[in-house]
C-alpha cells in the first residue's frame, strides 16, 4: 500500500510538472506548405511566417512565441490564435510582443487546406487586439474582451480598441461570418483598416468631400485609399474619383500594366474607365505621383443613391494575367466619417 502511495505521489507530482511548465499552454507550429499553397503565398504575402496558436494563453506565452521565432526568417509575422481563453496578464503581454514586432493577428486553427474556422474566447482576445492587422474571417468567432480586471481597460485602447463602444452587445461579440458591428466599430476587429477619416474642403467655391482609408502595411486585401466626390460645375452630376495610394513606382508599373479599371458599391459596377484618350475627353485613369487615380461622372439618381447607401465602396484596377489591383473605402470602421460623407451628399449635392 505504501508502495501505491509513493507511486501516486510521483504521478500527481509530473501532471503538477507539466501544467506548471505550459505542457498544455498554446503551443506555436507552422504548417508545411503544399507546392499549391506556397505559390499562392509567395504571390501574396511574400517573406510573411503565419504561425498557429493554439490551446489556452499562459503566462509565458511571449516568451515562448519569441523563442519560438528565434532564427526564423520572415519579413512579417501573422499568428492566427485558437484558444479558450487563459491568463489576462499572459495575453496582454503577448499582444505587447505582436504589437512591438508589426505582427497581424486573425482567428482560426490548422486544417488540410491550410487555415479553418477557429474560436478566440475570454483573455485570447486580448492577445488578438495586439496585432497591427486583426481579422475575422467567415465562420470563426471572438469574445468582447474583458475589461474589469485592473490594466485592461488601458491596454485596449492603447492598442487602438475602443471599450465604450461594445455598448448593448452583450458578453460576446461572436458572429459567424462578418463579425458584428460592436467589433468592428469598436476597433478589436479591424480587417486590416487601420483608420478612416473624411474632411469637407472647397476649391474655388466647389464644396467636396475627401475620404481617406489607411490600412496596415501587409494587409492583403486592400490598400491606402481615397475617394473625391463633389458636384461638377455647370453640370447635374456628381464628380466621382477613386484612387490607390502606394509608392510611386508600384503606382507607375500598375498604372502602365492597367487594362480598366472599375468602382463598385457592393457588386453593382458604378461607372468604369480605360486609359484611352478620347476626343475632348480627358483619359479617365490617370497616375498622379504616388497615387492610381479613375475618375468618373455620376449623371444619374440610381447611380447617385447607391453611391449615399454603400457602407463600402470599392475600386479595382484590372491587370491582364495578374492579380487586380483593389482599394475600398469602409465605412463600417468609422461611423463619423460614414456620418460627414452622408451629410455632405444630402446637404451640398442636393442644392
């Protein structure tokens, strides 16, 4: 019986072992590539490492992560989290390494395919609000963080979420799909938009309105962009302008390698336009700089209503046998920028 007694003690005392040394903490893998998903990488996101996440955030989460990391080359990292929750003080302390790095963060756990819907419950969020680039893809969900432990509430709006604006959603903020508006007005789901501001301006007594879109450096599904509307002088129209900024020489060699070009609210195509000079007609893609400009004319009330009803509206710059060249406006990230385009267009066009 003795004999029994010592044998347990030693067993109890491994699993205290393991579970007092992370064992069965988050762990960090990256997935072995197909030929397929490579090439699709390396197209997208060159020199990026997407480093899974997954099981609860201990307190040493960081520290693992950097050792984890050590001599790994990447110019970019994203860590894509998996996890029921864990310690508050650990997953901040994981969300100040990501931030300090320019790390993304998104939500989902290793599959097949490469990346499946995942779940990010109770202190992961925290981790989650430290990326540069958060995102929250189709059928994966994310709790609203807790801010009543002490330091929380700070943390979060250092890292660019807003606690106030959860509002009425409740304790979770899980949406399959698009995530829900308390996330991303809140800032905690950002989709990679870093920030959107609109200004009314004048020019020889022309009102308009300029809205400015910026997004994170690696973001893969949009880019810096502006959008001009402001009424035409002499003309019932509505002048309409969409442009991607980037560096000037991304700029030049889009611009050249530019079939057409496009603006969409929604599916629905607003107005498209070629580099083709047309007589008395100024080309309407044109290159300014650093910025891909397409211009157009919005001559009717359907096109003009959809125009004040989209929450996002898109430009895309096509390119024979590569990838399109895509900037959009969301105005979901910025209900006072949505509220000054609105404002502007019922106000100053309808005179």
């Amino acid at each position: 019986m003795k004999g029994w007694k010592t044998v347990a003690a030693a067993f109890a005392g491994t699993v205290a072992g393991f579970l007092s040394t992370g064992a069965f903490g988050m762990t960090f893998s990256v997935p072995v590539l197909t030929p397929e998903a490579a090439a699709w990488q390396q197209m997208t996101a060159p020199g990026e490492l997407r480093v899974f996440g997954t099981g609860p955030v201990e307190e040493r989460a960081a520290s693992d992560l950097r050792a984890f990391l050590k001599g790994k080359a990447a110019d970019h990292v994203e860590l894509v989290l998996d996890s029921p929750g864990g310690s508050v003080a650990g997953a901040m302390r994981l969300g100040e390494f990501l931030r300090s790095i320019g790390a993304d963060t998104s939500v989902g756990k290793r599959g097949k395919a490469g990346s499946e819907p995942g779940e990010c419950f109770g202190a992961c969020a925290l981790a989650y609000a430290g990326g540069v680039g958060r995102y929250l893809g189709s059928g994966s969900s994310i709790d609203r963080p807790d801010d009543s432990a002490p330091g929380v509430a700070s943390y979060l709006r250092k890292m660019g979420v807003d606690p106030g604006a959860f509002g009425k959603a409740g304790a979770s903020t899980r949406a399959p799909g698009l995530p829900g508006k308390a996330a991303t007005a809140s800032g905690l789901v950002n989709n990679g938009v870093l920030w959107v501001r609109a200004e009314v301006k004048s020019r020889s007594g022309v009102p308009y309105v300029v809205v400015r879109q910026a997004v994170a450096p690696w973001n893969r599904m949009t880019n810096n962009t502006v959008l001009i509307v402001g009424r035409v002088p002499g003309v019932s129209a509505w002048l309409v302008s969409m442009g991607i900024v980037s560096d000037p020489e991304i700029a030049r060699n889009r611009y050249e390698a530019t079939q057409r070009a496009v603006i969409m609210a929604g599916d629905a195509e607003l107005m498209v336009g070629t580099k083709e000079k047309t007589e008395g007609r100024k080309p309407e893609v044109v290159l300014d700089r650093d910025t891909l400009w397409v211009m157009g004319q919005a001559r009717d009330e359907r096109t003009r209503k959809k125009i004040r009803e989209a929450r996002d509206l898109v430009v895309e710059f096509d390119t024979e046998g590569a990838m399109a060249f895509v900037g959009w406006i969301d105005f979901s990230r910025s209900p006072e920028a949505e509220k000054t385009f609105i404002r502007f267009l019922g106000k100053e066009l309808r005179r």
